[in-house]
C-alpha cells in the first residue's frame, strides 16, 4: 500500500513516540537498578489465644506492634486477632503459624505440639520467677530445635505468675479437690489435677467463662493477672498451691520471617526481647495487688499447709522422670538440662 507525505509523517511521528517510550522504560530499570533495595510495606495477621483485650498480655502485645509499625516506619505492620475471631483453636495456633493461616501466633497451648516445651511446666518442680528464667534457657534449645523443623522461628516468650487453682465450689485443702472439674492448660496440668483426685478438663481460654457460668467446669488453674481477676464473679475460692509456670511463645511463620531484610528483622526482634520483659514483670508486679484485692471483694484466699504441700509433691514428684521418658531423648536431655540449671 503506498503512502501520501502525510501518511509518511504520521508513521514518522508514532515510530518516534514508540522509541521515545522505550527510552523512558529504561531509564526507569536502570535507576531501579542503581538505586539500593527497596522494600514494600508489608502486613502480617497476628492470633493469641487471649480472649479479653483489658488483660496485661494482649495489652503489651498491642503496644508491641504499635512499637514496631513505629520503628520499622510503617514497613512492618501486624494487626492482632483476639482468641475467638478466627476459626483457630486455642491448641492449633502452632499449626496455623506453620500453614502461614497467620505469620505470628501468641501460643500458650502449645505442648501438643512441641512436647518439649513441657519440661518448664512440669508442676511443682520450680519454684520461683528466677529459677523459670534459668530452666527456660536451658530448654530453649530443643524447644527452638523442634519449632524450625515446623518452619517456625520463636522471637521469644513472656512469662504468667505461677498459677495456683481456683473453683466456684469449697477449696481451702488438698482434699477439697476430689471430683472436682478443673479447667488446665497443659497436659502436666492435667496430670497434676488427676493425681490429686480431680478431673482435668481442656478448653480454650474464650470457652472458659460460659463453662464456669453453666457449671461445666468447677474450676481452673491460672493466676490473678492471668484470668483470675476477669473471672472472679465466677469464682470463690483460691488456693495457692503452685502448680506451675506458664509461658506464652511469640511465633513467627519462618518464610515470612525469612522475607523480610535483615535490618528489619533486627528491629522487630529487639522490639520483641523488651516487650517480653515488659510484659512478664508487668505480670508479675501486679499479681499480689490483684489478689488482695479480690481477697477484699470475698474470693476466700487459702494458702496450703506444709502436710498438703508434701503430699502433692510426692503425687506428682515421680512424674517428672516418666514424663521425659515418654517422650524421648529430647525430652530426657531437656529435663536433664532444666534440673542442673534450677538445682534440683
């Protein structure tokens, strides 16, 4: 087909602006490329298992990720979901961090999935907040161990004051438990509460109130600034046998992890290390004013006598060493660990 001036010039004319385009298209790369790494805003979803946002973890937890949505510069943000919002169980939040359903979880109910993260929890085996730091750092290595073969890194944990038992019905001795439905968290709870002559019960920590209020459950194990203090119009009776520490992992989703920079992973992990702190001696500190204070609005508070002490801890003394050989060389070599760490 032949062509007149004009058509020659308007093909003239769209040839230029074609390679005029092109041009631009490569500066644009080539700046790209000259210019340092860039790394787009990124957004994770965070789940705990705490179902009530006025308790001091999830209120800690919340100025954590204000914290590092601040440091990062708005390069990292998470948004935390409440237990119950998701269809995530209290005991699935380690499966759904490894299934990336969420980056980041707020795990207490772990043990089902990690057996060895039980051996700090074993009831009555330590005693004090010093000597949990001490165990847990002994056993955090096969607790990491087993957690990056799920594809999952731990940041770290923060720590509840020991908890003691609490129920609706009489609880002023060891022998007051008997039959009684108590609500725990962990299957060494549980353990401890059926040598005592109780029945352990598991539920999810949104379940809890609704089963005290329908008499489901007697009781639970827990602290003051745990739930003790959001379920006392549930409850009547404390009594301060320790059972056991509990402790609450940060974890994240290791591809997530692993996506971001190292910088900013840096950041969030610092974040993480002071949060943890903050949080477990905010715990910790409060727990004596809270339970006075539910002392003074008719919880009738009981300590235990040495006899009732002595008899739970040859319950449930024995039950240390089966624990770990049930579950394996980790779990004896962990235990092993934990015990020359505390002493005993």
């Amino acid at each position: 087909m032949k062509l007149n001036r004009q058509g020659w010039a308007h093909r003239r004319l769209s040839v230029r602006h074609i390679l005029r385009g092109a041009a631009a298209v490569l500066l644009i790369g080539a700046s790209l490329r000259a210019s340092p790494t860039v790394q787009a805003a990124t957004m994770w979803r965070a789940y705990t298992y705490n179902a009530a946002a006025t308790v001091t973890a999830v209120k800690g937890l919340t100025a954590l990720f204000d914290q590092i949505r601040t440091d990062t510069q708005n390069d990292l943000t998470i948004r935390l979901n409440l237990g119950g919002t998701l269809a995530i169980n209290a005991t699935n939040i380690t499966e759904a961090v490894a299934s990336n359903v969420v980056q980041m979880g707020d795990d207490a109910f772990f043990i089902g999935s990690v057996a060895v993260g039980g051996t700090v929890r074993l009831p009555l085996l330590i005693k004090d907040r010093p000597a949990f730091d001490r165990a847990w750092a002994a056993e955090a290595p096969f607790l990491k161990a087993a957690y990056e073969r799920k594809g999952i890194v731990v940041l770290g944990h923060y720590t509840f004051p020991i908890n003691v038992i609490w129920s609706r019905k009489k609880l002023t001795q060891l022998s007051d438990l008997a039959n009684q439905k108590i609500r725990v968290i962990s299957p060494e709870q549980a353990e401890f509460i059926r040598r005592l002559g109780g029945i352990p019960v598991t539920l999810g920590t949104s379940e809890v109130a609704a089963a005290l209020d329908r008499g489901v459950i007697d009781g639970v194990t827990t602290a003051s600034s745990g739930y003790g203090y959001i379920w006392r119009d549930l409850l009547k009776y404390r009594y301060n046998l320790d059972v056991s520490f509990i402790d609450s992992l940060i974890l994240v989703n290791k591809r997530a992890w692993s996506a971001l920079s190292p910088p900013l992973q840096a950041i969030v992990q610092r974040d993480v290390d002071a949060s943890m702190v903050h949080i477990s001696d905010g715990m910790a500190v409060e727990e004596n004013t809270l339970t006075k204070e539910l002392a003074s609005k008719g919880i009738t508070v009981t300590d235990p006598t040495p006899a009732d002490v002595a008899q739970a801890t040859r319950l449930i003394s024995p039950y240390w060493d089966t624990w770990a050989k049930q579950r394996g060389d980790s779990a004896e070599q962990a235990l092993s660990k934990v015990r020359a760490a505390i002493g005993r």
